[in-house]
C-alpha cells in the first residue's frame, strides 16, 4: 500500500511540472502576441452629429386631481377621497435633477423618457418648470422639474400616478461637426491635443473642443475632415490571458 501510493505521489509531481510547462510555453507565445499587436489604431476624421443628455429619474404626476365628494354617513374629519382616471387626467413627469446638472436644464428643452411599467416604449416631452428650492438626499442637493408629455404619443391611458420613469434630457446638440472619440483628446500645459499621423509620423495637434458626452467630443479648431487620428489600442495584457488560461485548466472556485 505503501509504494502504490509513493508512485501516486510520484505521478501528482510528474503531472503538475507538465502543467506548470504549459503555462511557461504559453507565457512566451502571449508576450510575443503581444509584441505584435498595433500600439494604436487609426481614425479618420469624419463629420456627423453629437448630443449631450442628462439622465436622471423621476414619477409620473397628475396635473390636477379631482376630489369625490363624501360618502353618506362620513364624518366632518375624514379626509377626501381622490379618484384619478389615468384616460382622462393629464399626466406629467417630475424628475430629480442633481446639484451639478441643474445649471445645464432650461425650460423648453427636449425630453426622451420611459417608463419601468413599459420600458421598451420611449415617451417625449419638455422641459416645463425648474424649482429654485432643492432638496438633501442621498448626500446631494436636487432640484424638482417639471416635464410636460407630449399629446398623442401613446401615454394617455397607459402611464399611472407614481410610476417610476426614466429620463434622459436633451441639454446640447451639435449638427454636421467634426466629433472624434473622448479618449482621444489629451491635455497638457492646460492645452487640449489629439495626435494625428501625418507622412508616416505621431504629430501633435492643438485643439479646440466643443460639446462633448461620455463618449464624444466635438473639434472646433485643429483638425480636419479626412485627418488620420491615432487612437490608443486597448490591449489585453498577456498576464490577464494567463490568469485566465490557468483557471481554465484548474476551474473556478465555487464552479464544478
């Protein structure tokens, strides 16, 4: 019993040095993966269109309420009851709107919103007032606004007092712009640059920028249409493909 499991043992070593030069063979083949992979890619520079939003939450709201009168036998000091018809009474939206996005909100600007009861029908509407009183929550100050729904675009009788609802509003827009990725902006010496390849070689680029969201940013002055801008090149280091190689041969914990 005693040698059967001396060769066991000697069969576990074995195995595990041949795993452990796999992984060494297969670190050397992702480092010279690695090695050939671009260091950037290039974006030519194109005219399009470029929006910034605001998103925020908020609950449906009726703009007027109508009051039943008592029933027989119902004391002086029971409180009204309130019946709302969600066909008949117009309903609006009031949104949370947080200390560092109320400056960008004007009344009449344009809202896209949905509802959680319905979430795959998008709803539109306005900006309609701005309340000058905030409010503490959640560590942050917020300001009520008021958002009227467009007529006829399938909410009445479809959206109900006290939905939650899901706002995005439209607080800048540019039309036929030069706009490149976030990320491909820089700045320096308090300059904004983007690097352009021209003739071959990295040159940089002082820019001037514009609108911008979390993805884009527009270019006022600088570039060009039909420029070639050297974007970053997201890589997967050969170490996280490693890691990942090794729990799929040994597995996860947790997972069988």
């Amino acid at each position: 019993m005693q040698a059967v499991f001396q060769k066991l043992l000697q069969h576990k070593k074995w195995l595990l040095l041949l795993v452990v030069l796999a992984i060494a063979v297969r670190a050397d083949m992702l480092q010279a993966e690695d090695q050939k992979q671009p260091a950037h890619r290039i974006l030519v520079v194109k005219r399009g269109n470029i929006a910034t939003v605001v998103a925020a939450k908020g609950i449906v709201v009726p703009v007027n309420t109508v009051n039943t009168p008592m029933a027989p036998g119902s004391g002086e000091n029971s409180a009204p009851v309130v019946l709302l018809d969600a066909a008949r009474i117009k309903m609006q939206i009031e949104a949370q709107i947080s200390e560092f996005d109320i400056d960008k909100i004007l009344v009449g600007q344009k809202v896209k919103f949905t509802a959680d009861a319905c979430p795959d029908q998008i709803y539109s509407g306005n900006v309609a007032s701005i309340s000058r009183k905030g409010h503490w929550r959640q560590h942050h100050i917020y300001y009520p606004v008021i958002i009227d729904m467009d007529e006829g675009k399938g909410s009445e009788g479809v959206l109900r007092p006290e939905m939650t609802a899901r706002i995005s509003i439209w607080v800048g827009e540019r039309l036929n712009v030069l706009a490149v990725p976030l990320k491909a902006v820089k700045e320096s010496r308090n300059q904004r640059y983007v690097q352009v390849l021209k003739d071959g070689q990295p040159h940089n680029i002082t820019v001037t920028t514009g609108l911008a969201n979390d993805a884009s940013i527009e270019i006022i002055e600088g570039l060009q249409e039909g420029d070639r801008l050297i974007l970053p090149q997201a890589k997967v280091r050969g170490q996280k493909k490693i890691s990942g190689f090794i729990r799929q041969f040994f597995g996860s914990p947790g997972i069988e």
